[in-house]
C-alpha cells in the first residue's frame, strides 16, 4: 500500500484576488486577507442516505407504525437530521473539504411498506412521497433542518435537497392512490422513444404524475384530511392560495409539487436541489421549476441579507438516467434529442464518470476539460463513482480505493462522494437483493478502529480540502507538463481571481522535479498540501524531497 498520513498543520492559499464574496472562508496570502469565490462548478458534494449516515435521536427510529419486519436493508435504521448535525458540528465535512451536503429527499413518505419481489421495503430512502409540505418524522423536525441549514451555512457549507416531482409513492395496504386527474397508473414506461419514457409510470405501481397537464384540479381529499387531523388545513390552503395568485400559474399537479418544494426554500434557505427522474417529463416541466426555484431564493435572501451565502442563484442538478459527458450538451432519446441544460439545470449528473475513470489520469483529466470547457462551456457535470441506485459503480468490491479519491477529487466537473467513499463502506452485504446492497448503514466502526480505513479517510480529506482551496482543480485548464513520471498543472482565472496549481501523481518515493516555468516564476514559494515540504522555484524547475507518491503544489 502506498504511504499517506494526515497533515494538521493549516495550508495557506496565495492568489491574485480582487473581488470579495461574502460566505465563503477567508484565508491569508501575501499578508492579505482574501476570499476564495465558491463556484459550484468546483463543488465537492457530500451525498448521503439520511436514515443510513448516523443516528443522532434514537426516539424517532419507530414512528408512524412503521413496525413490520422488512427484507435486509429495506427498512429504516435509524439515521436522521440529528445525525448529520452531529457530525456536522464535529467538523466531520468540513475535514472532507465538502463544500455542499445533499440529502435523499426529506418528505413525508408512504406509511406502509411495498412486498414485491424484494421483500417487504419502507420508503427509507426518501423517494415514495406522500405529503410534500411535511417533513418525514423518522428523519426530525423543522427545527431540525433549520438548525442543519444554518450550521452548514456558518462553516461555508451548502444545502442540497432532493426533488421528486415526476412520481408519488407507491398505493400500499395503508396508503390510497392520488386522484385520476393527479396521476396514471399505466402504462410502465418501455423506454422504446421519447414518448414511452414520459407518458408511463417508472415502475409497476409508482403512481406517475400528470406533468403535462396544465388544467385546474382539486387538492386530494386525503391531503386535506391530513391536514385537517394536524390542524394546519386553513394555513396550507391560505399559503397555496397566496402563492397562485402571485405567479399566475395554473392548479395543476405539478405547480402544486413546485410550490411545496421551494417552500423548503424560502423557509430553510437550503441552496439547491438535485433533481429526480428528469427524462420522465417533459424538458419545459424543468424550466418552469427553475424559475419557481428562483423566485423562492431570491424572496429568502430578500427576507434574510445577513444569512446570504453570495450565491445569486439557485442551483440544481438533474439526473437524466443515462446520461453522461461524452453526449455534451444533448441527451438521446431513440427518437429524439433533448437540451436540459437550456431547460433550467446548469449541471447534470454525469453516469460517464465511472466506466471513463478506468482510463489513465491523462486521457481522462484532459478530456474532461476539453469538453467542459469547450463544448459544454458555461455548463458542468456532477461526477461521481458510486451511488445510491447504481449497481454497476466503478469500484464495487472497493480494491482501487486510493486511486479512486484521486480520479475523483481531481478531475474537472463537480467531484460527489457517496457517504462511505471515504471509508470503503462494502457494496456487497450478505442477504440484500438489488440496490440494497448500495444502501448498508455508514461504517463508522472502521472508521475509528481500522488502521487502513483511517489512512484512506486521511487521503480523501487531503485532497478534499486541497480542492476546496482551488477553483483551478475543478473549473482550471488542464495542461501536462510531464508524461513519465506524471505532472500536470491548472490554471484558473475568473472575477478577478487567478489560481494555479501542479500536481503530480504516481511519483516514485524521495526527490522528485518537475519544471513549472510555464506556471510559477523563479522565486515562487510552493508548498505541498500532501506532505507539508515546502519548496522554491529555481530555474525553472521545482524540486523536493517527500515519501508519497502523490504531490499537490500550491503557492503560499
């Protein structure tokens, strides 16, 4: 195994800055105070399951009757908003260098469970909605997400939740189906054309929303009984009532679902959404929730200037299954193509990225930023090797551990680490069937007692902070400056702001050079972030001596 540790000591950044940003770190270089600008093309996402990450309130691990037994990792196991504040407040992501955690989505789900094929299953996982305008108790309170969203925002960490628009939750023994003129109930989707993947349910029993319907429709009766039994009917009618006449919309199911959902905007100020099955409506649906978004952003930082984050505006990222970087701007359909990126989402969820990580640093970092920066500019993608749904990620029984951090964290795009990434959390559980074996609760145990898990969770928050100090790792161009042994530099240079980095990987352990006189000046102070060697630049090269293999430079 290669030899890594966890460096203590504070890393200073030094650029050329002359704008300031408010909600962002400060730190010191050349004598100066200066900011480093978030741009959420650099982001470093945390993604977690919320019942799966940490049990912080062991009283709301059984609410609802919510006490069958189900299959293995299929019901819920206890982890909540409490949870993630814990180690929130522990500095666990800042540590990580994560600039923006984003949770499954946090409404109230189906009380009962599916049986099919896999077994009895809760909506543990977030994405069988029953009630929009409430939060599911299993995983807190409003006081809880507003604690989290403040405490997130102090330590220049973003909130990003997940939308679902596209579907309800499933009909279960005690959970009815929304009304004809809400939702369809067949055909499922054959995924032959456009046509097939948008007018169709995802899956048996997965009630489809009626997105393209723009006619007036009632609320479901067992929405407004729902409210009446929690005595809030008059103040969710009121709010709806407010908020149609304000934006003329239409009472359509999916105004409806947009407006409950930026609801959790301009009341918590979360930052972003990462948005749910996106190719199954409609490409306008999306433009449409992005101004709906904005309003309630630009209403929440109106409201509340001393919490502003410098962000102007709203974010989301969409998951277009399938889609990935090499399509570039463009999904494809069998019978069509479609732009989402010019209906509303200025990122994409990037499936690219695992099967494009099996090929060396070079082809993979220098085609990325090509096409970043050439034919998708102004647009970005979300990589990412292992999620919640995908059985097929790049490392599934965890053997590349330690190259995956760096194709990760060093590639240009938006880097997403699935929670676990950091600490080989297995894939493969004994006993679970289907994208249950992704869903295990978070290995906290290994964490504290593995020696080679901690060194691995060492590694990942080097290069995690390393890249929250940089916009020139994940927005820079891309240059090699030596193929054998390997270097490469970026450079990143907007608002007024300049930063440079060089990086090499695979080295061999003891000296190591490298000339940079395209990047730095004789003279520059380097320092590297791994190892904590300083160094100069003399004629031309830098040159320095550390017992890794890998080297992160940075000025200071």
């Amino acid at each position: 195994m290669k030899k890594f540790f966890w460096l203590c000591a504070c890393v200073l950044v030094a650029v050329s800055c002359k704008t300031v940003q408010q909600g962002v770190g400060e730190h010191v270089a050349d004598s100066r105070k200066i900011q480093i600008p978030f741009e959420w093309g650099n982001a470093n996402v945390y993604f977690l399951l919320t019942d799966r990450f940490y049990n912080g309130d062991k009283t709301n691990d059984v609410v609802l009757g919510r006490t069958a037994n189900a299959a293995v990792l299929r019901g819920f196991e206890g982890g909540d908003l409490r949870g993630v504040i814990e180690k929130l407040d522990a500095g666990y992501f800042s540590d990580l260098g994560i600039t923006a955690i984003w949770m499954t989505p946090l409404v109230e789900q189906i009380h009962g469970y599916t049986d099919e094929g896999t077994g009895k299953t809760y909506p543990f996982h977030g994405y069988w909605t029953k009630d929009w305008t409430a939060i599911d108790p299993n995983w807190g309170t409003e006081a809880d997400l507003h604690e989290l969203v403040q405490k997130a925002h102090a330590r220049g960490i973003r909130i990003v939740l997940d939308a679902v628009v596209n579907h309800t939750g499933p009909v279960t023994q005690r959970d009815g189906v929304f009304p004809a003129d809400w939702v369809r109930t067949e055909p499922t989707c054959s995924y032959e054309n456009y046509t097939t993947t948008i007018d169709c349910t995802l899956v048996k029993n997965l009630p489809d929303v009626l997105t393209e319907s723009h006619a007036n429709v009632e609320l479901p009766e067992m929405l407004l009984e729902k409210w009446r039994s929690e005595g809030r009917l008059e103040k969710e009618l009121s709010s709806l009532n407010t908020w149609f006449a304000r934006t003329g919309y239409p009472r359509a199911p999916k105004y409806y679902i947009m407006k409950w959902l930026a609801d959790y905007i301009s009341k918590f100020g979360i930052d972003g959404y990462r948005v749910d099955t996106v190719k199954h409506t409609t490409e306008d649906v999306w433009d449409d929730f992005a101004k709906i978004c904005q309003l309630a952003f630009d209403d929440y930082n109106a409201a509340n200037p001393d919490k502003f984050m410098g962000d102007k505006a709203f974010f989301l990222v969409g998951e277009v299954y399938g889609y990935g970087i090499g399509q570039k701007l463009d999904y494809h359909f069998p019978d069509k193509k479609v732009n989402y990126f010019e209906n509303g989402f200025p990122a994409l969820i990037n499936f690219d990225f695992k099967a494009d990580a099996h090929q060396d640093y070079e082809a993979l970092f220098s085609s990325y930023d090509h096409i970043l920066r050439d034919e998708m500019k102004g647009n970005t993608v979300m990589n990412y090797l292992s999620s919640h749904d995908d059985g097929s990620p790049f490392d599934k029984n965890r053997e590349m551990t330690w190259d995956s951090g760096i194709k990760l964290l060093l590639s240009p795009g938006i880097s997403q680490i699935y929670y676990g990434d950091e600490s080989a959390r297995p894939l493969q559980v004994k006993g679970a069937e289907g994208d249950a074996h992704l869903r295990s609760f978070m290995n906290w145990e290994d964490l504290h007692n593995d020696v080679e898990i901690k060194s691995l969770h060492e590694h990942y928050q080097l290069l995690g902070k390393f890249r929250k100090r940089h916009l020139a790792v994940g927005m820079g161009a891309h240059k090699m400056l030596s193929a054998e042994p390997y270097w490469f530099a970026r450079t990143y240079e907007g608002q007024g702001f300049i930063d440079k980095i060089v990086i090499g990987l695979d080295l061999e352990t003891g000296e190591k050079e490298v000339i940079v006189n395209d990047i730095f000046a004789d003279g520059t102070r380097l320092r590297d972030a791994y190892s904590g060697v300083k160094t100069q630049v003399k004629n031309g090269k830098i040159q320095l001596d550390t017992d890794f293999s890998v080297v992160l430079l940075e000025m200071y």
